[in-house]
C-alpha cells in the first residue's frame, strides 16, 4: 500500500530549517497533532505546531534557532522536556517522543523516553495522533497508525488505545473529547462517550483552571449547546455547573406546565453565538436563568412564578465564578450586571414603552446597553412566528426609542448636572444625609423627565428640593 504524501502541508519555510537541523543532529523529527488534522480538514494555517523529535527536543529547538536568521530565543520547560519559539507568527513547540503510564490520583504521568510509535500511543485522539515526517528520506510522508484520516472523513472522534484506560489515565481528554466535537462537530464514537460516562467521577483530580479553558474553548465554538449537550448527557455537567442542571425538567400541576429552562438556556446562548464572539457575553447567556431552580414556586391563581431569579442569579454568579477559580474582575461583573438586568427590556417590550423606563433602562445599564440587548434579543426562543415576530419588532421599537431618548436626554455615563460640592457650597452643609436626598431627588426628577438633563434647570430643582427639607442658601457677601 503506497504512503500518502503531502509535501504541501510543509510549504511554511520554518518545516525546511526543521528538516535541515534533525539531519545535522541526526534524529527523526515530526510534526504532529493539531496542525496536521487542520491542515487536512482544510481548516486554515495553524499558528501553533508541534513537533515530536526520537531524541531531544530541546536540543532541536535550540538547533533550529541556530540556523534561523533572527535567532529567536529559545524557552525552555526543563521539566516537561519541552522547548519553544517563534518564528514570525507562528508558534513551533518541540519535545521529545516519549513513552507515558500514569498513577491513579495524578493526570501528570511518569515520563520515558520512546520512539513516534510511543508517542502517537500517548495521543489522545487518532485524528491528533497523525504525523508528517520531516526527515529528509520521507519529507511529506503521513504516518496514520490508527487511520485517523478516516475518522476525519467520518468526522469521528475516537482514542487511539482503549478508551476507557485513555480517560481515566488523564481525564482532561474527556472534557476535549466533548470540545472537539462541538468545535469540529464531530460525533464521539460510542465506546468512547461510554468511557466518558463510566469514568466521569475522575474529571474531579483536575484542576479548575484546566475544566475551564476547555468550557472557555467550547462556549466559543459556533455551537455551544451541542458541547454542553454532551456533557449532560455524559454526567460531567452536574458535576462542573450544577447550576446549570437544576434548571433542567418540566413540572406539572393542577395541568399548568412551565418550559424546561435548561434547553431554553442553551438556545439562548446558541442565539447570541450568532451575534457575537465575546466569550463574557456568552456566559452570560448561559447563566441568565440560573437563578429560576431555587425561586421556582407554584401559585394556584398565576401558576409557576420564578420572583427574583435575576436578583438570585446575579448572586449566584458570584459563587460560581469563586468556585471554579474562574476571573473576579470586570468580566465577573458585566455577567452578573447582565443576569441581573436580562428581563429588563423585555418588560419594557411587553409593556407601553415610556420615555421613563427607556430613561432608567439606559441608565442602569451604562456601557452595557448593547451587549443587554443583545443578551435579550437572545432570549427569545418561542416558536410561535407570530409571537417571534412581534418580540422582535418590539426590540426593535425599544432601540429605536432608546436612540432617541439618549439624543435627547444624554444619560449614557450620567454625571449629575449639580455636583455634591456645589450642594454643601449652596446650603453651607458639611457632608450630611441631606446631600445624598437632593443629589437623589435630581436624578429621580431627570429620569422621570420632570426635568431636562441640563445645569440649570437641575440647579433650580436643588434649590427648590434644600428649601422643603428647610435648608437656607447661603450668599458670600
């Protein structure tokens, strides 16, 4: 059986100074993983390679450094055996073929050196097990010992050992089994998806930081719901966000039903997929109705009631992010802001839309109008076309208004027109419960368009609210 070669998957010149410097040291030299199974699903150039070398890859690395023209630094991982560069954009990392076997408490294995056999054994999967020789003799030459380039054209995702001994060695693969198959959309063979089920316990040895560079990798794939799909399906979900499997389930009484908020919520965050590629703002989309399984209540004259779930969930945001040691900056913020205010426009939607609650709506919401919109416009996942069109056409009402309003009335980053300084000037106060009650009674007044959003008429209205609370204005003779 004739080899397959493809030559011009190596065009990139770094593959040349490779091939160059494995002859001089004389060792093999492969490129491996990733950039092969892109490269043959015609997937664009990949800016991260891999290179296994039968001997050191440290020592390859600091070679081809050598004979590059812009003499890249060399970083060197001495306890993984590992070594890397740049060369322009593109990232080249090298190690050495080895041979793992693992302990049972540990995803970190005991390390030997091995031959390509050994180190495509090691692979987690067979469409990442694939090589390209770099060696002079068999440039271009494919080495596919598990026919990953037929689970490709199957667009399977299967191990290259046994599946079972393969995720419970590093149960990290199980988490990117699942993200490869939302990014690839792939199908995981069924052995597989019934190691994963089997082993599922052992995701709990791996640290939080890992999970969620991978739930990181498959909420931003073009569709999420098929990722998180499969980790429900697999039990890893109620293990990671159980937050998130609380929702799931319809109840029923007295013949009054409420819609089952887990499928909703991985509609919603498909739907904003469509929108945007900002990572924050999908989780967001995702934990938009956390909050819905523990305020869930039935009433016999209304049916299910979910009171609070935004305020309820926006805490819950908190406790999630700290439990997965995931960011509590700014990015923490905006999805809580967000998961707080989500039901916001749509009330406004369903209701005669005032200048007043258009007025408060851009003011509570700030630099994060667009991204609430969008999270809301989201959210609507009827399938009644007559409901679906008139939501959105009252979206698009409530945009429409809100440009006006913000022309108008200017709140984006509102700053009081009379600042508290000019208060205690005014009156002769020192700081007092006085100032924050006419600072209040002005915004107040601004939002319910009592008066404009300008100095004078906000300097007159301080003037006349220091008067009811029995304040003398004080004139410097």
């Amino acid at each position: 059986m004739s080899i397959p070669k493809y030559p011009e998957a190596l065009k990139p010149k770094i593959f040349d100074v490779i091939s160059q410097a494995s002859e001089e040291l004389a060792l093999e030299s492969y490129v491996i993983g990733g950039y092969v199974r892109d490269f043959l699903l015609n997937r664009g150039s990949a800016k991260d390679i891999d290179i296994v070398a039968v001997g050191s890859g440290i020592e390859l690395a600091k070679k081809v450094a050598s004979l590059l023209k812009h003499k890249p630094k060399v970083q060197v991982f001495k306890t993984y055996g590992t070594a890397m560069l740049r060369d322009g954009d593109i990232e080249v990392e090298f190690v050495g073929a080895r041979k793992e076997s693992y302990t049972e408490d540990s995803r970190n294995p005991m390390v030997k050196n091995g031959s390509l056999e050994d180190d495509q054994n090691r692979r987690d999967f067979t469409i990442n097990a694939l090589a390209i020789s770099l060696n002079k003799a068999t440039f271009g030459n494919l080495i596919d010992p598990f026919d990953g380039i037929i689970d490709l054209e199957r667009e399977l995702i299967r191990t290259p050992l046994n599946p079972d001994i393969t995720y419970s060695d590093d149960p990290l693969r199980m988490m990117r089994a699942i993200r490869f198959a939302t990014q690839l959309d792939f199908t995981i063979e069924r052995k597989s998806l019934d190691a994963i089920t089997e082993n599922k316990e052992r995701i709990k040895i791996i640290t939080n930081e890992r999970i969620v560079d991978e739930l990181n990798k498959i909420m931003l794939s073009t569709k999420p719901s098929k990722g998180f799909l499969l980790l429900e399906k697999t039990g890893l979900l109620p293990l990671l966000l159980p937050e998130l499997t609380a929702l799931k389930g319809i109840e029923e009484k007295e013949g009054q039903k409420h819609k089952d908020n887990f499928y909703h919520t991985l509609e919603v965050v498909d739907n904003i997929s469509e929108n945007t590629s900002d990572l924050w703002l999908r989780w967001a989309a995702l934990l938009h109705d956390i909050g819905k399984a523990p305020t869930k209540r039935f009433d016999k004259k209304i049916g299910w009631t979910f009171h609070g779930h935004e305020f309820v969930g926006s805490k819950m945001v908190y406790k999630l992010f700290k439990r997965l040691k995931m960011p509590l900056n700014d990015k923490m913020k905006l999805v809580q802001k967000l998961v707080l205010m989500s039901s916001r426009p749509i009330v406004i939607a369903e209701d005669f839309i005032t200048d007043s609650a258009v007025r408060r709506l851009i003011f509570d919401a700030g630099d994060n109008l667009e991204e609430l919109m969008t999270l809301c416009e989201a959210d609507i996942t009827t399938k009644n076309p007559k409901r679906f069109r008139r939501y959105h056409n009252n979206f698009k009402t409530v945009r429409s208004k809100i440009v006006e309003v913000e022309e108008r009335d200017h709140l984006r980053n509102f700053q009081p027109p009379v600042s508290g300084e000019e208060i205690m000037k005014t009156f002769s106060l020192k700081p007092s419960r006085e100032i924050g009650l006419i600072k209040e009674a002005i915004k107040e007044a601004i939002l319910e368009g009592e008066i404009p959003n300008e100095y004078g008429a906000a300097h007159k209205f301080m003037l006349q609210k220091g008067a009811e609370l029995g304040l003398e204005v004080v004139t410097n003779s």
